[in-house]
C-alpha cells in the first residue's frame, strides 16, 4: 500500500503511486538516478517516465546495486537509448559516481542538477510550468555556494534558475552529529541572543557539554553554515522536547501543533530570520507547547510566501512538505505541489529530468 497523507483534499505521497507517468512534454531519453536517502530513479523516454523501486538509503552500496538494476531492467524493457545521464550536484553521494558510470556506458551527456532546483521542478513539470517561483523546504542538499541549503526560494525560467530568498544561515554545530542530537543545533541558534549561563539553566544538555560545544562554536570548529528548515524544525522541536527516532520532527510539530500565536516574520534583504522564532520561543516558554509549535510552523511558512510573492505561479517542494500545516498554508494561497511523485527525495528524479532537458 502507499504511504500517502490527504493535507486539505491534497493527497502527498510518499512514496510513488505509480511506476509510469505520463508527462506533459517529450524529452530525450534520459536517466535521472535522484538523491541518496529514500531514492527513486528514473527513465524518460518521450513522454512517459518511468519509476524504478524505491531504495532506502544509495549510499549503502548493496542498495546502490539493488538502484542500478532497477534502471538497466528499465532501460531494456523501454528500449531506452540513453543520451541524458542526471544526478545530485552532491560532489559525495554514490549516485553521483553510479551516475558517470552510466554516462560512460551508453556515451551519453552527463548533468549534475542542484537538489533543490530538482525538487521544484518536479512540481512544475507535473504542472506544465516552465517560468515560475519555487519554494524549497528540505533536510539538506549542496548549495551552488558549497553550504548546505534547506530552505530556498528561486525564480525560475526555461534556461536556469537565481536564489531569491532564503532561510537566515545557522551553524550546524558537529556538522551532521547536529541532525541525529537537535540539541546541538538548538544550541547553536540560542547562542546567538543569551549568554553561556543562561543556555545552561535551560537544562538542555549537561552544563560540560554544553560548555565545550560553545567553545566549538567559538572557534568555528565543525561548524558549517545551513539554511535548512529541517535544522531550524529539527531545533524548535528539541526547544519542545519532542524526539522520535523513527519520525522527522516536522511530523512531530505537525502532531503537537494548535493555534498558533500571532507573530509577524522577519525577512532582511531577502533573508527570513529565524533567530526571532527561537527568542519567541524562549520567552514565551513557559506557555503552550502546541501553540509554539504551530507558531514555528506559521513563521516559516508565511516568511518563504512572502519571499516567494512574483507574480508568478508559486510551486512548493521538499521533505518538509509533508507537514501538514505548512502545506495547508502553501494550499490556501493557492501555491502548486506534487500531483504523482512525493515531495520529499522519492520525487526528486523528475525533476533532475526536466532541468536536464531543459
């Protein structure tokens, strides 16, 4: 069975609902291998896209041979003369290195693709769009300035795309040890508004850790730069005490969240703060849990709308989308999403397949 949500009489997949879509333009026949986690791949021939099985993590190198045969069986049955090779821009996923080895194979072009470029896409080729505003809210993917981005805004035309807006850059102290202890990160983002003591009375980690991981800040030490609204939820949900391993924290709030209260979003220069969600947080904390956590979500979720107003048709993509009020607020400004492919990474291949023949 698929797992699916229903967001608003919007069904969200997360996983395909179906190995074959038709879509609303031909292309040259072409393999898109996705991400890494939770993939999908890829092959277009003409108009019809076919989907290979979905593989829990690429970078497992087992995994990544379980991806590489669902693509060669594709290929065959489709009698696919590849001159399209696509893949992530992420100079370390396996895909990337499965992705040259197929280029080289079939004698075809090779194309890195930007993560988040890809995820909006999918949503504009399903829609027929190819000049348009997209809204990118992810985990993470390499940013074409070598950070890590996860909360994007673009505008978009046929021949490429320009960031337009973004969420404010927060370190992500210990690098990816800040995504499985959000407490790290949350860390991180209080030290920028309240002293070392005061971070401590919070209680959120013994006050040695607690010291060492500021002196690490203190030194730039492991501490990459990252717009990602998965951190920055990742963060609010710790603030919130909220932690499950087998589920996102964007989930989490979702469950957790009421009404929120009312606080406008801050955006500088094209840049939605989001320290001032984290100092809202922190005084207002001794009120209700749900209220906060509908209160990060609405931020958020107006900040990049806001960010994203052209005049032009709006698409919303990414893993982040599957929370359901964010998507819901998405939905009532009549912002565009995924119709037959998930919003998360399972949806990615599309995309990378539209910009490449693009």
């Amino acid at each position: 069975m698929v797992d699916a949500k229903i967001i608003s009489g919007q069904r969200l997949l997360f996983f395909p609902e179906r190995n074959q879509i038709v879509l609303k333009k031909k292309m040259a026949d072409t393999i898109a291998l996705g991400s890494e986690l939770n993939n999908v791949a890829c092959v277009v021939k003409g108009d019809v896209c076919h989907l290979t099985p979905a593989i829990s993590d690429a970078g497992d190198l087992d995994r990544l041979k379980e991806l590489k045969k669902g693509i060669l069986t594709l290929v065959e049955k489709h009698d696919v003369k590849p001159k399209i090779i696509v893949c992530d821009k992420h100079p370390g996923f396996q895909t990337k290195a499965l992705a040259k080895e197929l280029a080289d194979k079939y004698g075809a072009i090779l194309k890195p693709v930007q993560h988040h470029h890809a995820h909006v896409a999918s949503v504009a080729l399903e829609h027929g769009l190819d000049d348009y505003v997209g809204i990118a809210c992810d985990g993470l993917g390499y940013g074409e300035d070598d950070n890590i981005w996860g909360g994007e805004v673009f505008d978009v035309k046929v021949n490429g795309f320009r960031r337009i807006g973004h969420l404010e850059e927060q370190y992500q102290l210990g690098s990816d040890a800040a995504t499985i202890d959000p407490r790290k990160m949350l860390i991180s983002i209080l030290s920028r508004f309240l002293d070392e003591e005061n971070i401590i009375r919070l209680g959120i980690l013994d006050s040695d850790i607690v010291r060492v991981l500021l002196r690490q800040l203190d030194q730039n030490f492991n501490t990459p730069k990252t717009t990602s609204t998965g951190r920055v939820l990742d963060a609010a949900g710790a603030f919130l005490g909220l932690h499950d391993k087998k589920l996102s924290t964007a989930i989490l709030l979702d469950n957790l969240a009421t009404e929120p209260y009312e606080i406008d979003p801050i955006i500088n220069s094209g840049i939605l703060m989001t320290t001032p969600i984290f100092e809202f947080l922190y005084n207002n904390r001794k009120k209700d849990n749900g209220r906060l956590a509908a209160t990060v979500l609405i931020y958020i979720a107006k900040g990049l709308y806001e960010l994203a107003r052209r005049g032009k048709p709006i698409v919303f993509s990414g893993g982040v989308a599957y929370n359901s009020i964010i998507t819901s607020y998405m939905l009532k400004k009549k912002v565009l999403l995924n119709k037959n492919v998930p919003p998360g990474d399972p949806g990615i291949c599309l995309g990378q397949a539209y910009i490449a023949n693009s």
